[in-house]
C-alpha cells in the first residue's frame, strides 16, 4: 500500500519561507508524477506545483519564481521550497503521486500539511 509522509508545514510571517517534503513508502516503481495541491477553506483543491519523473515542472502562475519543487527519485521524495509567502498562500498543502499500478496510472494523496502565513 502506498503511504505518503508530509513534513514542513508551520506558520511563517508574510515574506517568510517553508520548505515541505513528502516521502512515498510502498511504490512499487519511480512515481510518473509528484507533486502539491493546496485547499483553504471553503476553496477547491487547486495545484501548486508538480514534477514527472523525467524532470519537467509545472506551476501554478502565482507561484513561479517564488517556489521551487524537486524531488529525489532514490528516496521517492518530493519537496516544495517556498520563498515570500504570502497570507493568501495560508492553506492545508497536500502531497500526491501517480504511479504504475497493474499498467494503470493511480493517484494517492497525503493527509496534508497546514502553513499559515501570518504577521
């Protein structure tokens, strides 16, 4: 069964930084996608950033040049490195993956993270 480990959630004052990690346990190959959503409250889960085992990334506008994902395929970990957070970034960031399952693409998702950007 695949598990995901969040770690690096907190609250930061608005410029600060966090930097989040997720490790998968269980996967059975290199994950085809890793990546962070984000949900506030009584918003839609929205995507954050993601990166394919091949090294391509994805951002979400509002955040590019500020955050950085990477991840390190021989630990099945994923990180997202956010620089000059902002309030409106305050949000529970959950960590997911897609991996190979009996040759389907399968999603799991962590149980989230909380950062909250406050002075």
């Amino acid at each position: 069964q695949v598990q995901l480990m969040e770690s690096g959630g907190g609250s930061v004052q608005p410029g600060g930084s966090l930097r989040l990690s997720c490790a998968a346990s269980g996967v059975m190959f290199t994950p085809i996608i890793m990546g962070w959503y984000r949900q506030a409250p009584g918003n839609q889960r929205d995507l954050v950033a993601r990166m394919a085992s091949g090294g391509s990334k994805d951002y979400v506008d509002s955040v590019k040049g500020r955050f950085t994902i990477s991840r390190d395929n021989a630990r099945n970990t994923v990180y997202l490195q956010m620089n000059s957070l902002k309030p409106e970034e305050t949000a529970v960031y959950l960590c997911y993956v897609v991996v190979m399952d009996d040759g389907e693409p399968r999603e799991y998702w962590g149980q989230g993270t909380q950062v909250t950007v406050s002075s």
